[in-house]
C-alpha cells in the first residue's frame, strides 16, 4: 500500500504570528481577497489549492509544506 501524503492541520496562523506576517501583508503579497485569507488563517477553510497554498508559501517565504502539519512524521529520504 503506498503511503499518501495529507495535511492534517493547517500551520498558517503560527507561521504568520513566527515571521511577523499579517493578514493585510498576505493580501498585499498574494492578491488574495481579505476574506479567504482569513478563513485560512482562523480555520474556516482547511485546504488550500495547491496554487493558493503555493502562493501564500512564497509570500512568507517557506516551503508548502511547512503550512501543514502531514500526516505521516517520517520524511522521505533521497537515495544516494
């Protein structure tokens, strides 16, 4: 069975309040509408489209996948 890689849990409000980023910044950044944001950001709206989630990765300078929690702890690891 292949292992499939899900967001658990959404870490944007903690990375926000982390790197210092504010709603009115991510608008600024992204050219989202406020209120998406928002839902992102309070839980309203769990998932992100992969393009919104990248959008909003770029804008706080991280990587898409520090905006959630996965549900699998191990990391892949890169044969050498």
């Amino acid at each position: 069975m292949k292992k499939q890689w899900k967001p658990v849990d959404s870490r944007l409000n903690e990375l926000m309040h982390e790197y210092s980023v504010s709603i009115e910044d991510l608008v600024e950044r992204t050219g989202l509408p406020k209120q998406r944001i928002n839902d992102y950001v309070n839980g309203f709206k769990s998932n992100m489209n992969i393009g919104t989630a990248m959008a909003i990765a770029d804008a706080i300078v991280r990587s898409i996948e520090e905006l959630y929690v996965w549900n699998f702890k191990e990391r892949r690891h890169l044969i050498k």
